[in-house]
C-alpha cells in the first residue's frame, strides 16, 4: 500500500492545530514509529499513529503513519531528514 504522502485528516489528538492532520513519515514497525513520535514530541510536534493497514496486525509488527498536524507537515519532515543525514 502506498503512503497517503498529502492525505489528510480531520481531527484527532496532534495537536491543537487546524485539526488537519498529515503524514509526515512512514514507519516499518511500531517501535520506530514509537522512536520518531519521542524525536518529533521532543521538538514540541504533537503526533498521532496509525497503522497502515485494516487488516489483522499482531503485537507491534506492521508499518504506521506517522500523522502531524497539517503546520508542522513542514518542520516535522526537516527534523527527521536532519536526523537521517546525521546517522
């Protein structure tokens, strides 16, 4: 399944936001997702996760969306790219 790279939602938890959320990342599993939620909260970006999938998931396996509220899509997505070119 492909990222809903610009997708958008309404409401949830990120945030006091515009209540847009947008992904700002994918994760394999749900310990990184986890690791990316604790760099970007760190920064003060509120973050909401949700699998990618519908179907059946045991335990922490299955990739995530990494949602962050639509005016911090930008600041969220720098955070982590400085990160990866860091590693």
């Amino acid at each position: 399944m492909s990222p809903p790279s610009e997708e958008s939602r309404s409401g949830g938890n990120a945030g006091e936001g515009s209540g847009e959320l947008r992904v700002a990342a994918t994760a394999s599993s749900e310990p990184e997702a986890e690791l990316i939620r604790q760099r970007l909260e760190a920064e003060g970006i509120a973050v909401l996760l949700q699998r990618t999938t519908g179907n059946v998931e045991f335990g922490s396996s299955g990739s995530r969306y990494v949602y962050v509220q639509a005016d911090e899509l930008e600041r969220a997505r720098e955070i982590l790219e400085a990160e990866q070119r860091s590693q």
